[in-house]
C-alpha cells in the first residue's frame, strides 16, 4: 500500500514528507547532542533523557522517573525536581505524546516497523487492549512503591537504546530488535499505542494541552483513508474527521493523539493543519443542520 501516493503526485515528495522529515531532524538532533560530549568531547548535554543538563544550567527530568522516586521514598534533589516541573510544563502546552512522536529514540524503530508491515500487507495480528498501557503504568509505581527501586528503568527500552548507543551492542540491543519485530509479526503499532507506560504517562499530562491537530477542511476529505492507515493512535481521528453532523469540532482533542503530524503530510486535501484545542467552532453548515431538525420537526416533515 503505497500511502500518500495521492499527496505526492499532486504536491512532491516533501510535501508528503515534511513532518516525518522535522520529526527524524528533531529525534537524531538530540541524540547526538548527547552522543558529542563522549565521542568529541563537546559537552552540550550531560546525562540522558532520564536526566540531563544542557550548557551547564538547564536541568531537564523525566517525570514519570522522579514520579517513580518519589514513591520509592526518594525524592529527587532540588535540580531534578526543576528540571521535571520544566518538562511536565512544556509537555502539557505541547501535548503530552508529543514527546512519543518528537523526542523518544524508539519511535523511529516502530515507525520503520509499521512501514514494513505495510509494505509487506500484513494484516491483524494479536489483540491486546489500549487500557493494557495504563496497567502496566500503574503497575510500574506500584512495584517502585513495594521495592523502594525505579521499577521501569529495568526494563525502560529508551534508557537501554541510550546505552546501546554509548557502550555499543548488547543486550539492549535485543531488547530494540525485540520491539522491532513485534510490531511487524504480532501487532501494528503494539508497543507505543498499547503497551507503552512512557506514553501512558504522557497522555494524562496532555489530556488539555492546547496544541492540537485539527480536520479543519474535513468537508473535503474524500475517505483515502490514508490518515487512518499512518496514525499510530487512529482511533482519534474518527470524531474531529467524521462529526460533522453530531454536531463535534474538527479539533483532535483526545490525548493520545501523538501530534506527529503525518495525517497533515498524507493527506491529499490538505484536510489537516496545527492548531489549538480552543479554535474548535462548528462549521456553519452543521449548525445550520441542527437548528433546522427541530423546526423540521415541528411542522411534521
């Protein structure tokens, strides 16, 4: 299935590509922000994605981590609460699974898995419930809150790519190839959209982030279905795009929306743009549509 063939005919191959392509810039310009202090000694950022501090100054944290240890009775040093406290701020304003999309290192891996899967028409595959992710969370600070350890950081895959990266091919390796090739046999889009806790965590922060995705021409969609075929969460599509006549915004408001921006680059109409959650009217037509039902009603038609 080629996917935005319509889209590139039409507007080139960057133009069906251009999110894809600043997403990749921003994924592989932090890893190697990271990568320049030990390979050139240039020391932009120290640490990891866990924690770091860029130029000296700018402490960054993960919170789902500092939320780990503080259950386990450890609460982080001045420098690392700051550094959460900055990052749950600017993820709330700029949707939680953003991160998923922009920042995680293993989002590359998993959007090659999809590509494969599609190239090669695999279809179904494994069930698995997307509220499995929000167990796992829950059981993750439970176990750090009875062992008094950081229960995901033995398992957290994007910790271990880091590693990878680092000190060269090991175990954490496996663990990557593992995720690779479970989305392309067992499931589409398995590990991020239905198992991740990382993602879990981050959609409850974005639950009202403002920056939104937006069907704001969805009147000239013409049901290529190519939006539903890239999206890692498709599922949040459907209200924004086919509400019209219930009376629902174009604005994708559903928190697992990962902001990634492919349903913009796919589509052949242009239906999608960024936007805010708080631009959501409802097009004049569907108003139009539903002051007239009840006159309609009324006069027995």
């Amino acid at each position: 299935m080629n996917v935005g063939a319509e889209k590139m005919a039409e507007q080139g191959w960057l133009a069906a590509h251009k999110w894809l392509l600043a997403r990749r810039a921003v994924q592989f310009g932090i890893l190697a922000t990271f990568l320049l202090g030990p390979l050139a000694g240039l020391w932009i950022v120290k640490g990891n994605l866990t924690y770091s501090l860029t130029l000296g100054v700018l402490p960054l944290t993960d919170p789902y981590v500092a939320l780990q240890s503080m259950l386990t009775g450890h609460l982080p040093e001045t420098m690392g609460l700051v550094g959460a406290a900055i990052v749950l701020v600017f993820y709330f304003l700029v949707g939680g699974r953003s991160f998923c999309a922009w920042v995680c290192p293993i989002n590359p891996v998993t959007d090659s898995a999809g590509w494969i899967r599609r190239r090669l028409n695999i279809k179904g595959g494994a069930q698995f419930s997307r509220a499995t992710r929000y167990w796992i969370m829950a059981t993750t600070l439970l176990v750090s809150a009875l062992t008094g350890s950081v229960a995901w950081e033995w398992i957290n895959p994007i910790s271990m790519l880091h590693r990878g990266l680092f000190f060269g091919i090991g175990a954490a390796w496996m663990i990557v190839l593992a995720i690779f090739l479970f989305d392309i046999f067992v499931a589409k889009n398995a590990w991020c959209g239905r198992l991740c806790p990382v993602g879990a965590f981050y959609s409850l922060l974005g639950r009202w982030s403002p920056v939104r995705i937006s069907a704001t021409k969805r009147v000239a969609c013409n049901d290529c279905m190519d939006c539903f075929e890239v999206c890692p969460e498709p599922q949040v599509i459907r209200p924004a795009l086919k509400g019209l006549d219930k009376g629902v915004g174009p604005v994708i408001l559903d928190a697992n929306c990962t902001n990634c921006g492919r349903c913009i680059d796919v589509c052949s109409k242009d239906v999608f743009n960024y936007g805010l959650r708080f631009n959501n009217p409802l097009e004049s037509g569907a108003q139009n549509a539903k002051q007239a039902t009840p006159q309609s009603a009324a006069n027995g038609h």
